[in-house]
C-alpha cells in the first residue's frame, strides 16, 4: 500500500512504539527522522546519530511536519490539528498487515480486551498452537515480524488510538469484545469513539471471520462473516436474525451454547470454566477457539492466571485483602470488580483522569456496595463531591500514598481494600502499571 522506497519517513514520538518503528524501518533504502517532545538521553542521542536519524524538537513540529513524505504517530499523538498532513499518516496495523504473511487474530474492546487476549494466547499455546502476542499488551506489534518463521498466528491487542487511522488492517479473525463510552477527551464524542473501534472490521473480506457482542449488531460494517455472543439465552425473535452463515455464542442457565445453522448446541458447562475471570470473557474464549476450530483444553485455576494489575490479590494483612485492579481506567470496569468482590465490606481507592466520561453513574451505583470512597489526584475535590451527592462516605487526597495511609488506619479485619481508579493514570503515573506498582510497594511496605 505504501511505496516508502527513497521516502523521508518521520517517526512522531520516541517511545515504546516509535523506538520498534526505527528498528523494523532502519535497514529499508528511507531517511528516518524522529520528533519528541522530550529531551533526548546519551544513550538515544548516539544512537540516531549512528545512524544519520535527524531529531527534531517540540518547537520543531512545523518543519517535520513539512518536510516528511510520511508520518508514523505513535498511538497517544492526537492528530485531530493536523488534518491537513492526513495523507501522510502511517499506521503501524497497516505495516504489520503487509508483512505478516499468517493469519491475524486481533482484538479490541472497551474493556476486558488485555483479559481475553493474555488467556486466548495462553490456551492457544496449551492447544499446541505457536502465537505470537503483542500490539498494546506486552512486545509492540512490528518487532513480532521478526519471529514470524517461528510462528503460526499474530495475536494482537489494538486499541481505538491504533484504529482511528488504519486504512488497510484486516485480520483473519477480528473480535471486538464490547462497547462503553472511554477516551472522549481524544476522540470527541462518543460516536466517533466508536466508528474507530470498528474499524477493527471494515476491510475485512469475505473470506475472514469477525466476532462481536449482539448489542453491536448496528455498528459493524464489514464483507466479513459476523458472529456475536450473548451472556443471557437469547430470545426466539434474536436468534431469527441470525443468518445461516453465522453463529451466535450465548450462556444459558448451566452451559456455553452456540446457535448455528439453525440448531443449538452445547460447547462446555459453565461449571467447567475457571472462576478467574468474568464469565462474559470465557464466553468469547469459547467462541474464538469455535471460530478457529480449534478444540479448548480444559483448564484448572491453576493453569491460568490473569495479567498483573487486574483485580490482582496482593495480600491479606491483619485479617485484610488488598486488592490490585489499576488497569481498571473505565467506570465500567470498576464496577465489575466491586461487584465480583460484593460479598464483603469494600474501600475503594478512586481516581485518575476521566478522560471525557462522566463518573457520575458510576458512584451512584456504587450506593451501597462500597463503605467509603477515597478520591485521589487531579480529580479528587470532583469526585468528593460526586460522591456527597449520592451520600457515600468519602475523602479527598493529594496522591495515592496519602488515600492508601487513610484507607488502612480505617479498614479492619474482614474488610477489602481495593484500588481501582475508573480513571488513566496519567495525572499522577506515567501509566496504570506505575500505578499498580506503586499500590502493590505500599501493601508491602505494612508487612
């Protein structure tokens, strides 16, 4: 799709995916160049010198911008001003696309989606398939290329900032696991949120496979063949407007089911998933390795285990269980860990950025499922006072130390204390894994 032959490719941030953009491009017959708006270190001034990669600087941004044939913007670069350069923009879906020559599961969702495919690698890998795993969890997707001889499939996390600009992405499976209103603050309302997460689908052909939750049924566009889940048993009306060529994946009273071709059919009892994770992510589990055909090992709890900072258990201290759940940047995922921990008293550590959504719903539901609400960073008086409106009792802190300190001189043995934010880190962390690190030296620091 792209000619980058002779080409000035600029590299818009030097960070994680910027830093495996250089390494896949450095040995192509193309200038690089790089802008930042940090200050260089030794060690990355040497090495782009080395290799003749001109740095700009912030204050640079007009010339780079003029001067390159294309662009790579690393996924946090808001190009929404920039329109005028759209032409130039590369995306890094659409180079992995071009040279990953297998089949490409790739995965998005508003929430759950770092679950899903942390579980679906491992047991793909338990089925005796080779994966690759990467994209926005773990290794960034261009330097999977170099193990692709050692590999069968790309299995890809992607997120809305990934997708926004793809032009040519198209997995052989694409599944898009649900939909809640997240990072308005970037993408402007809640329509155009979603317009981005699918198109995860839209150039898909007819020959690939998408899956998606039936509530989405509206929003996809795509030749591919659509199948859906459900966590309810569906009604006689919904399943008639299941085609022939589709499925849809659904939870009955005590089984995962599928409807297809007309007929249903049970794929495993529910009583045989681990109880690690939400039964709505094992439902897709199920589907995928359906879709795949290939046959899901069974698994005990202790042949899985959830990636770190979700609702990760810390310790228990003095009779106390410190709950880890900093990748929980939505309201809706924080609200799926209070609920999965309802069964006993919860103090819940609150914060971050809204990034555009209003928590509001959120702590009004938590009316009665938390004892007291602990508001900390950039946010903190507006949360305070969210929480007064719906008479919860709260507190307002500077900083997580602070909200932590309170939170153990007032929970007593039996109680939970659970950090999960409903909110990014970024007024405070540089990401939410610096957020849980931290919670998790705090718990420690009381042994």
């Amino acid at each position: 799709m792209y000619n980058l032959t002779n080409k000035k490719i600029g590299i818009w941030g030097y960070g994680i995916t910027g830093k495996s953009a250089i390494q896949n491009l450095i040995n192509q017959d193309i200038q690089l160049a790089v802008l930042d708006k940090k200050e260089l270190n030794a060690t990355d001034k040497t090495f782009l010198d080395a290799h003749q990669i001109i740095f700009y600087t912030q204050e640079n941004l007009p010339s780079f911008l003029e001067h390159c044939d294309y662009i790579l913007p690393s996924p946090g670069v808001d190009l929404r001003e920039y329109t005028q350069y759209k032409s130039k923009w590369l995306n890094e879906l659409d180079l992995f696309n071009a040279a990953w020559h297998k089949p490409i599961i790739a995965i998005t969702g508003s929430i759950g989606k770092t679950t899903v495919t942390h579980l679906l690698g491992l047991l793909l890998e338990k089925a005796g398939k080779r994966v690759a795993t990467g994209g926005n969890i773990g290794i960034p997707m261009l330097d999977l290329l170099a193990q692709q001889d050692d590999h069968d499939t790309a299995l890809l996390e992607v997120s809305s900032f990934q997708l926004e600009y793809t032009k040519s992405f198209a997995p052989s499976l694409a599944i898009w696991t649900n939909f809640y209103p997240n990072h308005l603050d970037r993408h402007g309302s809640e329509q155009e949120y979603k317009d981005a997460k699918a198109k995860l689908m839209v150039f898909q052909t007819a020959a690939q496979q998408s899956l998606t939750s039936f509530e989405l049924k509206d929003a996809i566009q795509t030749q591919s063949t659509v199948h859906y889940f459900l966590t309810r048993t569906p009604t006689v009306c919904e399943l008639d407007t299941i085609s022939l060529e589709s499925s849809l994946y659904f939870l009955d009273e005590t089984n995962v089911c599928v409807y297809s071709g007309g007929k249903t059919n049970v794929l495993i009892a529910r009583s045989e998933l681990p109880p690690i994770s939400f039964e709505a992510n094992w439902l897709i589990l199920c589907a995928a390795f359906d879709l795949l055909k290939v046959t899901m090992p069974r698994v005990a709890t202790s042949d899985v285990s959830l990636p770190e900072h979700r609702l990760e258990h810390v310790a228990n201290i003095n009779g106390i269980d410190f709950y880890n759940d900093s990748k929980s940047t939505t309201p809706q995922s924080t609200m799926a860990a209070v609920n999965r921990l309802c069964n006993r008293p919860i103090l819940l550590l609150l914060g971050g950025l809204g990034k555009g959504v209003d928590r509001g719903p959120l702590i009004k539901e938590l009316q009665g499922k938390v004892d007291t609400i602990y508001c900390f960073g950039k946010e903190a008086d507006h949360l305070k006072a969210l929480c007064d409106n719906s008479g919860i009792p709260s507190e307002v802190h500077a900083n997580l130390e602070t909200a932590f300190s309170a939170s153990v001189n007032d929970a007593q043995a039996g109680d939970q204390l659970l950090l999960s934010p409903a909110g990014s880190s970024y007024d405070l962390y540089n990401n939410y894994m610096e957020r849980g690190t931290h919670f998790k030296k705090l718990v420690s620091s009381l042994k």
